[in-house]
C-alpha cells in the first residue's frame, strides 16, 4: 500500500470496504475461500482496534448463497444475478 493511502485509512475515523464475489468464492470450484475471509477479518479487527468504524458492502452474499442451495450462474436472469 502506498504511503498516500495507508495516511488516508489511518486518518479516517469510518472506512467502508467492498467486499465483492470475486474474493470470496473461488471461481474454480465455487468453495468459500476462508484464507481470504480470514485475512479481510484480521484487517477488520486491526482497524476496529485502532477506533475505526467499519463497514462491509458485499456482492458476495449471492455467491456464497448459490453454493449452499446448489443454485448455478448460468441459468439466472441479470436481476436474479444482484442483490436486489
């Protein structure tokens, strides 16, 4: 991270942090990727130590669910594709 940012995000008293599909899930095999959900919590619990509020936008929330109800991508409308 670049001197700029790491400033900013140290500065900044509410960070909001968009947590897409993509990083979620691997897309291989559409198995819940828990090394990166570890890593996204550890970088939470480190900025909520140091009194920031914190909040989570995610698409992800889709993709996990699809897995657990053997729902596939291909066969969904765009609108049943988001969040909505």
């Amino acid at each position: 991270m670049d001197a700029f940012k790491k400033k900013l995000i140290l500065n900044s008293s509410r960070i909001v942090i968009k947590v897409g599909s993509s990083l979620l899930v691997n897309s291989k095999n559409n198995f819940i990727n828990k090394k990166v959900i570890n890593n996204i919590c550890k970088d939470i619990n480190f900025l909520i130590g140091q009194n920031k509020e914190i909040l989570i936008v995610s698409s992800g929330a889709l993709a996990l669910g699809r897995k657990a109800i053997s729902i596939s991508d291909l066969n969904l409308k765009i609108t049943e594709k988001q969040a909505i």
